[in-house]
C-alpha cells in the first residue's frame, strides 16, 4: 500500500504546488485583516521586550530549559530553531481563515565580527546576491536615516520553483554600542511567470500560487564573547491547505518557510560574516 501511496502523493503535490494549475488561490480580505491583528500582536510583544528592563533577546524571555538549549546549540555551530505561536487576549489561537501563518524563531552565533561590521554589511543591500542563494537580484531603493527601501527578486524551490518581485522596508535601531535591533516588512510580494523570457511578466499581487503572501522579520543582533548572536524572529503568510489534503501536504507546505529560514541565518554567518572577515 505504501509503495502505491507514494508516487500517487508525490503526483497530488506538484499539482498542488504548480503555480498554473487549478488550485490558484486568492487573498482575502478576511486572512489579511487575521494576518494583521497576528502581527500587531507579536511586534507589542516584541516591543515590551525590547523596551523593558528584563532583557533584550528573545532567548533572555524564554524557560529555562529552552534557554539551556539555546546556549548548547550556538555553542555547537548550529542554528537553534524554534516554531512560536501568538495568541490573542485570552490565549486562544488566531484564527486565519483560508490562510496559515508560519511563526518560527531561530538564533546563530557568528564569530569573529562586531555588530557594527555586521549591520554595515546586512545593510549592503545591492549586494545581497553574493550572500543568500534566494536572492536573484537586489538593490537599494531608497534609504532615511535608519530606514531602507529595498527591492529583491526571491526564488523558493521545492519540487517547482517560484520567483517573486518583493520590496520590503526595514527599519534599525541601535539600543547602545553592542546591541541593535530591526524590523522588516513586505510591501509588495508578486509572483512572476516566465522568469527570464521575453514574456516574463507578474502576476496580480494576491491573485497567484498563495505560498508566500506576507513577510515580516524581527532581527537583534548581541556583540558577546568575540562575536554577535544573531536571532531573527519570522512569520509569514500563505494560502490554506486546500480541504481533504492536510494529511497529505501540511508537513511539506510548513517545511518550505522553515527550511528559507535556516538557509539565510546560516548564510549570515558563512557568508555575509565570512566577508567580513577577509578585509
């Protein structure tokens, strides 16, 4: 039976997945306005912690035991990942409807920079090429103060590959000499068709594959021990598993944001932060 389910489960993805077929989905208003309130909620958490007095990484909130876990892994040279979740006022879920939000927290330690090296370098943003294997293209839009515009062409694979236009805005914040903090955004996420032919075009924003909707990333970056820990808090939002095939594509579909995420925080370090190092 399982040599049968198999091939058949891996046929069912694809077509699940290929951005032309039939299962195209649409943003609603209903899983924006969800998506919303999810990350209003999250950046008040996030703010009270980076303006209290208890600590400034997201490891310094966590139980003691997740702590220890922390601290074992980036000793270790690996990325410490894990899959968070914010409730509403009673604790409840957030419900999204049509949609799923990918929550996950994750921490690095890069040794042998500083943090103002290594935000110096982050903040290279035209050439972000050389460092993240998603990127395809990159370039700084605009910049304020501590306030960038920036534009990336991203490319997600897995069984189909898929390539958005997206510009973000990310805004800095040095808390004191050893310690800065950031957030970013996505303002626009469009899927794009027949990358690199003459009829490469984008799609209606909203009106596509629904894998990648929304992205907001919270960054803080500790100097310590001879070099940075590095940890980046992510939620992003996608189309819904579409109903009877849960059991089939959950896993899959969880997999992909995760997996994107490990990628870039390992690319910190033994990219951008190996840069560094060679000056």
């Amino acid at each position: 039976m399982k040599t049968i389910c198999r091939p058949i489960a891996f046929i069912l993805v694809v077509c699940l997945l290929t951005p032309d077929a039939a299962f195209a989905a649409t943003l609603q208003p209903q899983t924006l306005r969800a998506w919303e309130i999810y990350a209003q909620l999250t950046e008040k958490r996030i703010a009270a912690e980076l303006n209290g007095s208890a600590g400034f990484l997201v490891a310094d909130f966590l139980s003691p035991a997740e702590k220890t876990k922390v601290a074992s892994t980036l000793k270790s040279g690996k990325v410490y990942v894990l899959k968070m979740r914010t409730a509403d006022a009673n604790r409840k879920d957030i419900d999204v409807p049509d949609g799923l939000i990918h929550h996950w927290f994750g921490a690095i330690f890069v040794p042998g920079v500083t943090v103002s090296s290594l935000i110096r370098a982050i903040q290279d943003y035209d050439h972000h090429t050389r460092y993240f294997k998603e990127v395809e293209q990159s370039k700084l839009l605009s910049r304020d103060g501590d306030t960038f515009k920036i534009f990336l062409r991203l490319m997600r694979k897995k069984v189909v590959t898929v390539h958005y236009n997206t510009d973000h805005t990310v805004v800095y914040r040095a808390h004191d000499n050893s310690r800065v903090s950031s957030r970013s955004f996505t303002t626009k996420i469009a899927e794009v068709d027949d990358v690199g032919s003459a009829s490469e075009k984008e799609k209606p924003v909203g009106v596509d594959s629904g894998y990648f909707w929304r992205l907001n990333s919270y960054w803080r970056f500790k100097e310590q021990d001879g070099g940075v820990i590095v940890e980046c808090e992510s939620i992003s939002l996608s189309r819904s598993i579409p109903f009877g095939f849960a059991w089939l594509i959950k896993g899959f579909v969880e997999s992909v944001p995760r997996e994107s995420f490990e990628s870039t925080m390992l690319q910190i370090r033994d990219g951008v932060a190996a840069s560094i190092r060679k000056q």
